[in-house]
C-alpha cells in the first residue's frame, strides 16, 4: 500500500499590540460596546484619510528580523477590492507584493525536545476587518442567517500577516510551529497572541502526497481553527480525510474546507470562483516606505535572545529536560529571572528546580510573580551555593527560601544570624546520634533483628535533634557505625 | 485594443454592477476607446524610467502611535441605513468570510 506524507503550509494573522489602529487614531482594543472605537477613517467616511502608525511598521520589521527575514529596502500598502460588509471601504489595506519582511526561518522544537525549521515565505501589515455576527438563523451558520450584524471596532487594527513555506509535515509540526511564533510575539512584546481572543487565527493548507515524491499534491485550505488543539484536530482529521479519497481512486480538489470542531471533520465552503479577484493595486491614499538601513540594524541588535535559542542553550549547556526548559522560556520574566540566577552562579539544574518548584508554588499561593518577590535571583544563587557547599541541607533551604519570600535578604547572612549552618563535626552529630539511640531502645532492637528500614526513622530523628542542622549522610554514617 | 478582449460581463459582476445586453455592448466599445487612447503610452521608450507605485515623491508619512477621539457612537449609528441595538444591520452575506 502507498504510504503517504502531508505537506502544509501555515498562514497565521496576528493583531498588533499598539495603542492605536494602522491608519487612524481609535484605540486598538478588545471588546467594549459595539461601534464604540470607530471614526471618520475607520469607517470609510467621504474624504478622510488613512495615515499609517509607524509602531506598526516596526513591530512587523522586528518580528521579521527575529526570524531572520529580508526588510527589503521600500515596502508599499495595496488595496484589496472585495465586497463584504466586514470593510466598509469595500477594500481592506493589506500588502500584495512588497511586503515589509521576505523569507526568514521559523525554528521550533517538539515535545520530545527535536528541533526543527519551517520557511517563512513573507510577513506583511494590513488593516483587520470588523466583526460580523451572522443572526436570523437559529443555528448561527452563515449559509442559514437572513442577516447579519457588523460591529467596526475591529475594523483597522493593524494586523500582522505570517505565511509560511509548505515544510511541515504533521499536526504535530504545526503546531510546535505556531507555539514558536506565539513565544516569539509574546517576548517581542508585538501582540498577546491570544487565540481564544482572535488575537491569532491561522488557517492551514494541506495536501498529501506519496512518500519520496517531491512534486506537491492538490491542497485545500482549512479555515475556522479556534484553538491550538482545533489546529492539531483539523490537520489530522485532513489527512486522514484526503489519504481515505486518493486510497478510494479519487483526487484531492482544491477548495476552502472549514473545520467543524463539534462533529470532528472539515467540510467543503462553498465559494464562487472570482472571490479571489481582489483586484490588488496601490493604494493613492499612502505613500510608500523606504525602509531606513540604520533602523533595522538598530532593531536588529536590539534583539534579545529568542525562544529557541534559550530552549537550546537551557538544553544544551544547563541539561535541562525539555518540559523544565519550555515552561521557563514560556514565561520570558521567568527565564530572565532564571537567567540572573545561573549568571550569579547558581547552578542550571538547581536553579531551575528551585524556580520552576518552590518558586512558583509560593508564587502561586501569594498570588505575586517569582520576578517581583523578595527573593533577588542574587539571593537564591546564594542560598543554591549554600547547599552545594553543604553548609546547609536542602530541608533548610526549603525554610530559608520561605523565610527569603517572607522577609527578603541574604540566605548567608540568616544562616549565620541563625546559626543555621549544618554541621558535619562528628563530634557534635555524634552527640545527636547517641541522644537518639537512648531515646528509642524499641527501634534500636528492631534494627538489630534485621528491620534495616528503620534507619531513614533514625536519620529523621538525628535531624529533628539537631534542629536540621546535622549533615544527614555523616548522621546516617555514624548510626551505622554504632548499631553495627 | 478592442472590447473583444474585455470581459464586460466580468468586470460588471466584480463590480455588482447589473448590465442589459445593449449596455455590455455600449461599455465594451467605451471601454475599448479608452483602452485605445491609454495605449499611446506604449510609443513612448520607458527603458529609463524606474517602476514606481505613487505619483507623488513623499515617502513615510507616519503618524506617532497615540490614541485621538473617536466618534460619539450615536453619531455613527444615525449614518446606519439600518441598525440593530449597537450593530449595523447588513443584508445576508452569502460567500463565506475572506
């Protein structure tokens, strides 16, 4: 039987995160009352005219600059014509062939911690449109509504369009793929990225083709993802779907499917055949953008560390596991926070144990960021070398980091003010033994009789004597000793 | 060139222009006449004048991103033929979203 392989590209929208919309000064907001964030421009009024938010420019020129894409040197806004009630100019502003960002690399990573790269084709700024809600129906499918209700808050917001090479080959892929564009976004500070809030929407297309061919096949565009999962969902159901069509002598057609999430399958959309005449040209109302080279190099060596290469280096030079190493990346105040620490000397695996346990379970019962606590990074690679250098165990450690969250302050000088400093002279922890060995004859015997596991219990009670200040293995060592 | 070789009935339907056979006829010879006329450009040596995508010289008009007034909505729905609560109502779309 012939086995076969998908081929999908990614087409992603993302809203800005600006104060303003692209081409007027309304707020760029979520929500609020319907029609409330419209003016003359944004609604198409007789002579006003768009003029274009410069923020919006460079957010798009950095996020292309975070994937490596080409800012060619002039960029220019064209309309595209299409009548639907979503725009009221009856064209959007969009970018048709000299985009602010050509070509790029997306790198991701997989759960099982592989890395892998995914060609961007372009990224370019255009206006969103509004919001329409199709009503008179009773089921909300648009093909059943008698009418529909249009709200124009959206309309003009800027929106950043991604649209990817066709190098991912699983719903796996695509979504390892749309979680690298998500951290990137969130830490360039360019959008939120919120998909539940339409903040990014993506569609896909798929096709399929025999395994070892290089030719691609006849793909369908897949609409109405509203989640990472419906994304995961879609694309597998697909598959599935063309591979059973081909398998049963049929061919694949090239045509707009979207995804129903409640019955699990993508269906056909109907669509008319010149809806894809948008008849783009330039728009008169905006005059081009001649790129400044030494902006883009200031944006360029403004870029922080991406994601991916945080993921690679907390694998690579710190060893740490791939789900330890994405929940830090995740959250950038994390891994900067984190990234303080090691940088003051706390070690990768510790600090990232004590970041990603302690840390943030005490972040989470106050309620209070581990990057706005008490406890300076400095102060936890501090209470990290106590540990390493033995001068404390680990049960201390616990009480001192609640102690540092609670109060702030350096762990060695509560250590020293407390006499907290774990001793390891045999001498001193010898007293502590034989207080336990008095105090527990029963136990003792039983050890005697061959109940070996009662040493952790004797162990426990050296430390509970000592106010957890004896070094546990030297105690261990030396109940040994004596009850041997 | 000739109306021949332009689709009326195409162009009035990306349009939702409605054409009765006598008008396709009509436009498509208007439409040929201007196609004639804008050809003359094709005469002239273009060779050294660079692509270009507006007339006028200014580039990067740019406006600083802050937030200005908005409409009153009262305002904005008066101008609605029809309107529903904070919604303007519009006819049934039946192509689906772009």
């Amino acid at each position: 039987m012939t086995q076969y392989e998908a081929v999908i590209g990614i087409e992603c929208h993302v809203e800005l995160k600006t104060k303003s919309k692209m081409f007027c000064a309304c707020p760029n907001r979520f929500g609020g009352e319907p029609n409330a964030h419209v003016c003359p421009v944004c609604l198409a009024l007789p002579g006003a005219l768009p003029v274009a938010n410069e923020e919006a420019i460079l957010q798009v020129i950095r996020a292309g600059l975070a994937f490596g894409a080409e800012i060619p040197a002039f960029s220019k806004f064209d309309r595209k014509n299409y009548f639907y009630p979503d725009m009221p100019k009856d064209y959007q502003i969009s970018q048709y062939d000299m985009p602010l960002a050509q070509g790029g690399v997306v790198r991701y990573w997989l759960d099982d911690g592989t890395t892998k790269e995914c060609r961007l084709t372009r990224i370019h700024l255009e206006e969103d449109t509004g919001k329409s809600t199709h009503a008179g129906s009773g089921d909300g499918r648009i093909a059943h509504s008698s009418y529909s209700l249009v709200d124009f808050n959206r309309a003009g917001v800027p929106l950043m369009e991604c649209v990817s090479e066709p190098d991912i080959r699983s719903a796996e892929e695509a979504v390892g793929f749309l979680d690298a564009l998500k951290r990137t976004f969130v830490q360039l500070g360019v959008s939120d990225v919120k998909m539940e809030e339409g903040s990014l929407r993506c569609d896909a297309n798929v096709s399929i083709r025999p395994v070892g061919s290089k030719d691609l096949g006849t793909k369908a565009e897949i609409k109405n993802m509203n989640s990472f999962r419906s994304v995961s969902r879609a694309i597998e159901s697909e598959i599935a779907r063309q591979i059973a069509v081909v398998a049963a002598g049929g061919r694949v057609v090239q045509e707009t499917r979207g995804w129903d999430e409640l019955a699990g399958t993508t269906h056909s959309m109907r669509s008319k055949e010149e809806a894809h005449d948008y008849r783009y040209f330039p728009d008169p109302d905006l005059v081009p953008i001649e790129v400044d080279r030494t902006v883009v190099e200031r944006l360029r060596s403004l870029m922080a560390d991406l994601p991916i290469a945080r993921f690679e280096r907390y694998r690579g030079s710190y060893g740490l596991g791939v789900a330890q190493a994405t929940q830090l990346v995740d959250t950038p105040q994390l891994a900067e926070y984190f990234d303080s620490c090691v940088g003051a000397g706390g070690g990768g695996q510790q600090a990232a144990n004590f970041v990603l346990g302690d840390l943030s379970r005490l972040a989470n019962e106050t309620q209070t960021p581990v990057w706005e606590s008490s406890v300076a990074p400095q102060d936890l690679a501090e209470l990290i070398g106590l540990v390493q250098s033995k001068t404390i165990n680990s049960k201390i450690a616990k009480d001192l980091l609640l102690r540092m969250w609670n109060g702030g302050g350096s762990p060695k000088a509560l250590v020293e003010h407390e006499g907290l400093a774990q001793t390891s002279d045999p001498g001193s922890v010898e007293r502590f033994v034989d207080e336990v060995l008095a105090a527990h004859p029963k136990v003792v015997a039983d050890y005697k009789a061959g109940k070996t596991n009662v040493m952790g219990f004797l162990v426990g009670q050296v430390m509970k004597q000592s106010r957890g200040k004896a070094n546990p293995a030297l105690a261990g060592e030396l109940l040994a000793q004596k009850l041997g | 060139m000739s109306s021949d070789n332009i689709d009326i009935r195409y162009v009035a339907k990306l349009a939702r222009i409605e054409l009765t056979d006598d008008e396709v006829e009509r436009f498509g010879r208007q439409l040929g006449d201007l196609l004639e006329h804008v050809k003359t450009l094709h005469d002239l040596d273009t060779a050294a004048v660079p692509a270009t995508a507006q007339v006028v010289e200014s580039r990067n008009v740019a406006r600083a991103d802050a937030v200005g007034r908005c409409l009153e909505h009262e305002t904005v729905m008066q101008m609605a033929p029809q309107r529903q609560g904070a919604f303007f109502r519009v006819p049934r779309i039946i192509s689906e979203e772009s």
